[in-house]
C-alpha cells in the first residue's frame, strides 16, 4: 500500500530556519541545503554537504506595469514536505519512484509567491502568480554562479530555430563569453572538486522554453524565444516566423510556472538515477491509459528501405510493408513506423500513396499483432487535427511520429499539449520527432512514449559513442529520447561511410547492442534494415528481447562522457548494458543485486578480439552465475557489452 505523507505548516521546523530576510532550507538527508536571501531582489545559494555549488542565484518576473521579485515584500512563509512513493506509468529507471522533499512557499505583496523544494538530489523553485485576467510575461530572470574553475557541457545553437540535436561542447565557465552562442537545456555544469550539476526545467506549459547563455562573467543566464506575431511559408514542413511579439509569454495571471531544476550529483551515478523533471511535473491526466502499450517499433526511414532477396520493388508499397509486418511479427516487435512517403504528399495525410494500401495493411498488421504508427509533419498534424487523429482512430492506427517542430516558443509548447489531448482522446501514442528536449509532458500524457531532441544515429557519422557517451547523463537525464539504435552495419568512427542506401552506426556491435539497455525509451526504434536483422538473428533475436519500460535500475558503473555500466530489471531477469568513448576500458563488476542462493544463466554478447579495427566483431557467451561472481568486462574502444541473467 503506498506510503503518502503530505505536511503543510505555518510553525518552525528543524529543516527551515528563518532569521530576518535570510531563510535555510535544508533536504530530509540533510545533504542539500538553499539559502534564500529577500532584499532588493530574491536571491538564492545552493550548498551540498556544505560546499557552494551554485551562488548569486537571482529571480524575477517581469510583467508589463512591474517586476514580481523587485524590493519584494515577504507577507508570510508556508513550510511543505513530501514523503511518498508514486507508482510511475512507462518507468524507464524505477516502476516506483520516491518523491521526498522539504520545501518552502514565499508569499509576497502584489499576489505572487515563489515556491521551492530541496530534495536529497536536487533543488527547484518556480513562481506562481494569483493576479486577475490575463498578463504579458516580457522577460523572466534568471541567473547564478558557479564557483572559480567550473566547466560546462553545453548544446551550442546559434538562434531559437534549432533541431535540438548539437554535439555537447565541454568548456570552462570561465571561457564562455559573449561571443558564444546560446544553449539549450539540459547544461552539465561541473565544479572543481568534482561535483556535478544538472540544469534543467519542468512543467513547461503555456510558455517557452528557457536557454542559457553567457552572464559575461562566471555564471548563466536565462533567455526565451518571444511568441511570433507573423509567419510566411517555408516549404511544405515549417513555417518562417517573420514578426515577433514584445513578449515571451502571455497567459492566465493565476498560475504556477515552470520549475527551475538543478539535479546535484556527488557521484555521476545520480545524474542517470535521478528523476526530478519526472517528479516535478504536473501529475497524469485523469483517464483510462491501460490502452497505453510500450514497446519496440521497426522503423523504415533510416535504412531507406533497400530490401534484397525479395521478388518486388522495395519502396513505400503494400509488399514492403507487408515484409517490415512479417518481420516485427516474427520477433514479436509490436509496431512499425511508416515515415515519409507513405502518404499521398507531406500535405495530404489523409490517403496513401498510389502503391500503397493502408487499410489491406492494417488489417494484415492486426492478424499477426503487430500495428501501424504514420509519420506526418506538424503543419500537417495543425491543419486538420482533430479530423487526422479522428480518422487514423477509425482506421485502427496505433500512433504518430509528428517530425519538425525545430522551435520552443509558446505558441509551440501550447502546440505540444493539444497533441497531447487529442491523440489521447482518439487512444494514440505520440513520437515527438525534430522536438524540444523533455520538461516533463511524458509525466502528464502517458501516450507521448518519446522524444527525438538528441545527436541520434539517423545522423550518420555525426553520432560517435564519444559525444553519445554523455546523453545517460545528460539528455536522458531529463526524459525519454529517440536515438533510433540498432545498426547491423557497424563501424569505427573514423571508418563510418554511412550513405542513404547502406547507412552506418558508430561503435561497435556490441555497443550498439548495449544501447537498447543504456538507453532509455518507452518506444525503442529498430532502425535498421530488416534484411540485417535476419542476417544477423542472434543479435537480432537479443535486441527483441529487451523490454523498453523497467521495474528496477542498478547503477554499476559510471564516469560521465568516458563509461557506463546499468543493470536493469523486468520481473526476474535482469538486463546488463555497458558503454564505452574511445578509449578501451576494462571494468570489474559483480553482480550482487542477483537473489542469493540462486543460480542464473547469462547470455553475453562482447567485443570480438578485432572490433576495435572491425566494429562488427563481436563474442557470445553463455555461462552460469549468481550474486557472487565477479565479472570482467572487456570493451575495445567505442566499444559495449550486453547480457541478460535469467
């Protein structure tokens, strides 16, 4: 029975202490502590286990007629706790999630309060406003420091247009100027001492997403994209915004906003553990989600649909469609993805292309379980929504893969959510494809399964296991992402020739095996071409096995950027993946969080002596284990290792 323990007090406690305008809140571990100073602006500090890990934190709001958090007036304080175990729907770590928190509540003079919460990994804050109608949000502050000699790891975009998929660029704070771009979120930020701090946002709606640039001295700064005002065409996917509002947001005057999150990581292990954003989003709508069904997905995009050994034309038709269906069903992979070209145009999503009949494929999908999630474009998906999701809903189609957003201002965000409730109300998953990074809408429709927003392997020799190596800790960090794993066709970096007809993955094969552990995603794409996967059936058969949602995450090992080691669980087996750069690493681990006085068997797949020269020579291996046996684990460089104990 879950445990809930809700305390809303107006007295003193133990874990916030208030002397004149200087107030401590300190985490139930005692770890974390935040130091809110109220004077001619809100001001913050962030300490863990007494060391200062972000400093001079100021915020504010600023609306049309004042700034809500200048010469603020405290009129009183609310101290809050949590203490409650929530069971999560698609659990990607933990299908059971600990929500545990001490907090305070700041009310201020001119009906605004600002909120914040201190967990033992973590601390956020957000405004929240109680004024009349409807307000101009013209600009929100938000800036801190970080201590001399801090580094960053930022996604350098040069405007708000962006695809969110830039290379991490690791620089000292220090180094980091005017002259640079912006980034996105998330930004790993590490302290000298090797403290780690994880910036990120959650409950994003009805308003834009924040990036960060250069303050011109030691910290960061917020910056939003402004709502546009005027559009003209571009293309048959987009639209060029022309004109922009003065303002960042416009919205209801009573409302929380978005929570500013910093995850605190003392070991790199707590960056992947961790689940804030999750937890600080707004709670699952009300509905029946057992419709909801995670898990694996045949894609066809990425391999372009070069099909050999085949008596037809392989392209967007019935007869490769019906041969992606015989495959998924063959390896009991619930979905396939028909990607561009499968409908008459970009524009005109409600009929199939003249070679293809859709509604014989359904039907041909459904006799073997295996169903149909259509492409489409957002414009598309914004001109007729509710009579496209209405339509694919009477077809039998299982969900869409909506692609090139490429933006964050409100009218974008706002865009989000209302897919989010029309698919739900016509029982569809959602793919958020050319998207934003996660802020937590995952949490609130339990249909939207994923998100592309990340350097994935459909960007060819761009993805190398050295910049993919950060994603656990960084964009994973923040939610479920479409890196679409899988390739057949692997090879070493600087070997990686991938073209539209014979694409290629970086790393080895057995580290393109270990991402569909590593790597977190309710929807997991196969990418690559079905023709491979029978070639390769053993692979093949391993990848089909992993389940995309988890009961249990171990941590084993974990050095951001350089090696990573998870061990997860699905009711009693037990999934090990484990990652390497490019640098060849061999790792000692045990396997203590097997039950004691069992025996267990291990299906292994290695590096092959040669991968780190041939990518796709690789080792498997059988053997018996239990809680006692040590293992070691051999990875070339951009190399991986994969097991399942059972």
């Amino acid at each position: 029975m879950m445990k809930r323990i809700l305390a809303l007090v107006a007295a003193a406690a133990a874990w916030c202490t208030a002397t004149g305008k200087t107030v401590e809140i300190v985490s139930p571990g005692g770890n974390l502590a935040v130091q809110i100073e109220i004077g001619e602006r809100i001001g913050y500090t962030l300490r863990s286990n007494g060391r200062t890990v972000i400093e001079n934190g100021t915020l504010a709001l600023a609306l049309a007629d004042r700034t809500l958090g200048e010469q603020p007036r405290l009129r009183r304080t609310r101290r809050l706790a949590a203490d409650e175990w929530l069971d999560r729907p698609n659990p990607t770590k933990n299908a059971r999630v600990h929500n545990r928190y001490n907090g305070l509540r700041l009310d201020f003079a001119g009906y605004y309060a600002v909120e914040f919460r201190v967990f033992d990994n973590g601390a956020a804050y957000r405004f929240i406003t109680a004024l009349p109608g409807r307000i101009e949000i013209g600009e929100e502050i938000c800036r801190m420091d970080f201590p001399t000699g801090s580094e960053a790891w930022l996604s350098l975009t040069s405007g708000f247009r962006t695809m969110y998929e830039q290379p991490y660029t690791r620089m000292p704070l220090a180094d980091y100027g005017a002259g640079h771009p912006m980034s996105y979120l998330p930004v790993l930020t590490a302290l000298p001492e090797g403290t780690k701090v994880l910036l990120a946002e959650a409950d994003v709606r009805d308003y834009p997403c924040m990036f960060v640039e250069s303050d011109g001295a030691k910290g960061l700064r917020a910056l939003f994209p402004r709502q546009p005002a005027k559009y003209a065409p571009d293309g048959d996917r987009s639209l060029k915004i022309v004109e922009e509002e003065p303002w960042i947001a416009r919205t209801e005057g009573t409302r929380p906003f978005p929570w500013r999150v910093a995850v605190v990581a003392e070991r790199d292990a707590d960056l992947v553990e961790n689940e804030l954003v999750w937890l600080l989003a707004r709670p699952t709508a009300e509905g029946d989600w057992s419709w909801v069904k995670p898990g694996q997905v045949s894609w066809d995009w990425w391999n372009g649909m070069r099909l050999t050994g085949v008596d037809f034309r392989a392209g967007c038709n019935t007869e490769s469609y019906r041969y992606y269906i015989d495959f998924a069903a063959r390896h009991k992979i619930p979905y396939i993805i028909m990607d561009e070209g499968w409908s008459a145009s970009t524009t005109n999503v409600l009929h199939p292309n003249r070679d293809l009949d859709l509604r014989e494929l359904i039907a041909y999908g459904r006799e073997r379980g295996v169903r149909i999630i259509l492409w489409l474009t957002w414009l598309a998906a914004e001109r007729d929504m509710e009579r496209i999701f209405a339509t694919y809903e009477r077809w039998g189609i299982a969900g869409v893969k909506i692609d090139f957003m490429d933006r964050s201002d409100q009218w974008m965000v706002d865009y989000y959510e209302r897919v989010m409730r029309s698919a739900a109300a016509h029982r569809l998953l959602v793919d958020m494809h050319g998207s934003y990074t996660p802020k937590g809408l995952y949490r609130t429709w339990p249909n939207l399964l994923t998100y592309e927003g990340v350097l994935g392997l459909e960007q060819g020799p761009r993805c190398t296991p050295q910049n993919s190596l950060y994603l656990p800790f960084i964009r994973n960090a923040v939610g479920p992402m479409d890196f679409t794993p899988g390739s057949m066709f692997s090879a070493q970096p600087e070997e990686n020739r991938s073209t539209g007809t014979n694409p290629m993955g970086s790393g080895t094969r057995a580290y393109q095996m270990a991402l569909y552990i590593v790597f977190e995603s309710p929807l997991q794409m196969l990418a690559d071409n079905p023709v491979l996967y029978e070639r390769e059936r053993e692979c093949t058969e391993f990848i089909a096995s992993v389940p995309t949602t988890w009961d249990e995450l171990r941590v084993l090992h974990a050095a951001c950027g350089q090696t990573l080691v998870v061990a997860r669980r699905k009711g009693d087996k037990w999934y090990v993946g484990a990652i390497t750069n490019d640098t060849p690493r061999k790792l000692e681990i045990d396997l203590g969080f097997l039950d004691a006085g069992r025996s267990y068997r291990m299906t292994a797949f290695e590096d092959g002596v040669n991968a780190d020269q041939q990518a796709i020579d690789y080792r498997k291996r059988t053997r018996e284990v239990d809680a006692a046996t040590h293992l070691t684990l051999d990875m070339v460089r951009n190399g991986g290792w994969a097991a399942v104990i059972e």
